[in-house]
C-alpha cells in the first residue's frame, strides 16, 4: 500500500499548497460534543439525510423550517407518542417533501432513538462510545436497527452527526483503490467495507489523523482537481 505521506502531498500539490490545502480539511471531531447531542437533533440529521437521498440536497436545505415544524421539532418523545392520523396527514404538508415512506422512517427512527437512549442515556453517548476502529459496524448497526439508514445515507449521518468517520465517495475509493487496496469500484460487500477499515485504520496509526481527515485527503488527492471546495458539508 502507498504511504499516506505520498496521499498527502500529492493532494497540498493539487490544492495549491499546504497553507491553501489545511483550510479545506474540516475540524476535528470531538468526543465531548457527541456526548452533548441531544435526542432530536440525532433524529433531525437522520431524517434529513433521507430526505436528501435521491433529492436535490438544496431543495430539502431550504424546506427545512418546515420539516422542523411538521415533525414537532424531531422530539422523539412526542412523535412517539402521536397517532396514526399525525402521520397520514403530513402526507398531504406541503411544508415537507411528501414521501410516504420515508415520513413513516422518522417515526421508525424516533423508535429507534429512543430505545437507543434508554439504553445508553443518549443517542450521542452511544455514538461516542461506539470503536472508534470500527466505523462499518456502526454503519451495520445504523442498518440493522433503523429505518432506511443503510448505504450511502447511513455514512452521512454519522459524518453529519460529529463521529469521526470515512465515507466511501468516489474519490475516496479511487485513492484506496489506486493506493493497492483491492476492493470493488462500488464497495458494498461486508469484505471490502472491512477491507477499507482496517486501511483507514492503519493509515490513521500512521499519521496520527483522524478519520475524517484521512477520508477528506484522500477525496482531495484524486478525481477532478475542483478549483473550490467541492467536499462541504462532509461529502469525501
């Protein structure tokens, strides 16, 4: 496998430089704010990521105030606590993008939230305390156990949501791929997802970064050289 120092310096070159290349890397995910999320906002950031899957990610952004208003603030208690009719009527809210299922996933997903509290005292204590060397379980987990949380949107709600994580972008698996990593184009099999973690993992020993940076690096030292940053809001 190519070291990471080579990823590194070839993306400062396409970037312009170290200076110009640090300010495109996103800050350093803190295990203190994770443990200080509320409930609602985890169930906010999984709704709007399913919301966004297959959207204009814009469209949903800007109809937002009105998805906090229709799903009363994403309070999982007081969702939980609404009848059938709540919910068939938000299918008809033009406050919202009305798609049955995935209204009907937040309801699921304020379920799973709130168990998910029970048990660990809250959902961002539990993501805190989740390995930190074993992102896929979580994404596995997220999966298993939520509504529509799987594939891509499961990787962007735990990027969203402040853990320290990778994605599998594009970019990010042409540079594992280019790297020596032999895995699929599309990675989705449980063997090559495990296969860029324990990468990911190695390269983090190595440098001393953490995941998100290692992710965002590698989208940026491959691909299209985006004169701005195309990576916001933690897409690589």
């Amino acid at each position: 496998m190519l070291a990471f120092a080579e990823i590194k310096a070839r993306a400062e070159e396409r970037k312009g430089g170290a200076k110009a290349f640090a300010k495109l890397l996103p800050p350093k995910p803190k295990v203190s704010d994770l443990k200080k999320l509320m409930d609602d906002r985890a169930l906010a950031t999984m709704a709007k990521q399913i919301f966004r899957a297959g959207f204009n990610w814009a469209v949903i952004d800007k109809k937002w105030p009105g998805f906090e208003e229709a799903f009363l603030g994403f309070d999982p208690g007081a969702l939980l606590f609404q009848p059938d009719e709540f919910w068939e009527a938000l299918v008809s809210n033009k406050q919202i993008v009305r798609h049955g299922a995935k209204i009907m996933s937040v309801r699921d997903n304020a379920r799973f939230v709130a168990d998910t509290a029970t048990a660990h005292g809250s959902f961002g204590t539990f993501l805190a305390d989740w390995p930190a060397d074993d992102i896929v379980g979580l994404w596995t987990h997220l999966s298993k156990h939520g509504s529509r949380l799987g594939g891509a949107t499961g990787q962007y709600v735990v990027r969203f949501l402040g853990k320290d994580s990778f994605v599998t972008s594009g970019d990010v698996v042409s540079c594992l791929r280019d790297s020596g990593l032999e895995i699929a184009q599309k990675p989705s099999s449980q063997r090559d997802l495990k296969k860029i973690q324990t990468q990911m993992n190695a390269w983090a020993d190595e440098t001393g970064l953490p995941l998100t940076h290692i992710s965002r690096i590698c989208a940026m030292s491959i691909g299209k050289n985006y004169e701005t940053d195309a990576y916001a809001e933690g897409s690589a």
